[in-house]
C-alpha cells in the first residue's frame, strides 16, 4: 500500500487523486458522497481519510488490512500511520509546493466563495482562526496549535528524511517518473499520454503565483510560514540527494549543473536576515 501525506490544496490534490485513479488505475479512498460507508462508488472507497473521524473509521474498520484500497491521502501523518500495523508494509510520499504558493491558493480559494473568510485582506487571513501556520511541520510533529519552536522543526526534518519519498511539486513530471519506478506504477494508456496532460495541467497550476516573490504579501506569508519554509528548502536537498541514493543520479539541478547545497543554504540563511532587516 501506498500512503500519501496530502499537504496541497484541496483543488491541486484533487488532480492528483485523478491521476492516481485514471492514470495509474490505483483504488484509493475519498468521500463521494454522504454517509462514509466501506463501499466502492466509480471506483474509490467511500471513506475521507482526509479527516480525523474518517482516519477513525478506517482504522476501526482495518482498510489497510483487508487489502481494499491501494493509496489513501491525509494531512495527518500520526493519525495516518496509526491505520498500519508492523507487519504491513505502507510506504509514504508527499510532494511539496512551496509553501507561500500553498498558502497563497488557499488564501485566494476562501475569497469569493462564501466562506468566513471571504472578506478578510491577507493579513486578517493569516491571523484568523481558519487558517493554521506551517501545516506541514504542525502535521508532522503533531502540533496543531500554539507557538512551534527550532524543536518541531527539527523533529520535522527527521521524519521527513527517514519516513517519505520527497516529491516537488515545481518538478512534477519528474517526481511522477520517480513514483513509477519506486513504487512500480504503471500507465494504463499506451505511451503514458494520460500522466503527460494531466501533469502538464497541474504543473502550471502550481508554478503560478499572483503574490510577486520579494512584494510585501509574498514576505507577510513567509515570515508566518517560517518553519515550513525551511522545512521546504531541506526537502529540495532531500529530492536531490534521493536522486543519488534512491535513483542513482547525480547531485545535478534542472540546468544539468552539479547543485551546491552549501551554497543553497548560505543564500537562505542571508535572505531571512535580509528579511528581518527590514522588518518582516
């Protein structure tokens, strides 16, 4: 079985459920429709592990054991891994957006559709109830609320590095290239045609930004993201480094050149003290 930490947003990981689903014919689970019930309805069981009583659900009813589904996604790691038992052998992947651009969707996918936050500007959203700052590392570490100190952070990063296959949402072609091989997926259309549109589709999605990287709405997300913002340039060198220990590539970045992950560090750690110069 295949479990996914699903830490995009609802619009971006709806498109890769498809994939795994039409491209990739893996059954896996989601909430189609009201109540959740251990049935299949087009082909996906009618649980939502994307909540706390959904996880309940399938873990009372033993899902990983009886072999019903292949892949199922949750924002709650712990929770998610409480499903398996010592002797199943589940294996985790997440594929990460920079989490400024996630932030960023989520904010703008609020407004304008009737939620609490639809008037909110970008500030008051950021402060609200609604929105919780650096999912990723809270997720991980189990802390969901009050303040996250360099600890979560840390433990964040074990768990990263010893528990998934790192995925990139900026090179989503070639993550979906290193799940075939790992995890043997194979393509349920001659030539792979299927993964090249609807990759092709979502890759632009996530690439695209309205907040301008270095303008003031860009920097009041990042500076609230933090710890997930570091959190994302770590798994950069995890997605690198797994090309070579994983996939037996070279340390190279998309322009073919050897990445200096020293270097990658240095211009971070200026960057947030250029930051804090001027007060974000």
């Amino acid at each position: 079985m295949v479990v996914t930490a699903n830490l995009w947003t609802k619009s971006n990981g709806g498109k890769l459920k498809s994939i795994m689903t039409k491209c990739y014919n893996l059954r896996r689970t989601e909430q189609v429709k009201d109540p959740e019930t251990l049935t299949f309805i087009d082909g996906v069981l009618n649980i939502d592990t994307q909540t706390q009583s959904g996880l309940a659900k399938a873990r009372a009813a033993n899902i990983v054991g009886t072999g019903l589904v292949d892949v199922f996604a949750t924002g709650y790691f712990l929770e998610g891994i409480m499903l398996f038992k010592p002797h199943h052998r589940g294996r985790a992947f997440t594929i990460l957006n920079h989490p400024v651009l996630r932030v960023q969707n989520l904010f703008l996918s609020r407004n304008g559709h009737g939620s609490d936050s639809e008037h909110l500007s970008l500030a008051e959203y950021l402060e609200s109830p609604v929105h919780i700052d650096n999912w990723v590392v809270r997720s991980l570490t189990n802390d969901k609320s009050g303040e996250l100190t360099e600890d979560h952070f840390l433990i964040a990063k074990g768990i990263l590095s010893r528990k998934f296959l790192i995925g990139i949402a900026e090179y989503f072609e070639e993550t979906l290239r290193r799940l075939e091989t790992y995890y043997g997926l194979e393509n349920q259309d001659d030539g792979g045609e299927c993964v090249r549109r609807n990759s092709k589709q979502l890759e632009g999605t996530l690439r695209s930004s309205t907040f301008a990287r270095g303008s003031e709405e860009w920097n009041l997300i990042a500076k609230k993201e933090e710890f997930d913002v570091m959190l994302y340039y770590y798994a950069l060198e995890l997605f690198n480094k797994q090309a070579t220990t994983i996939f037996k590539r070279p340390y190279v970045g998309k322009d073919g050149k050897e990445i200096d992950f020293a270097e990658i560090k240095r211009l971070e750690m200026l960057k947030n003290k250029m930051m804090e110069m001027v007060g974000f």
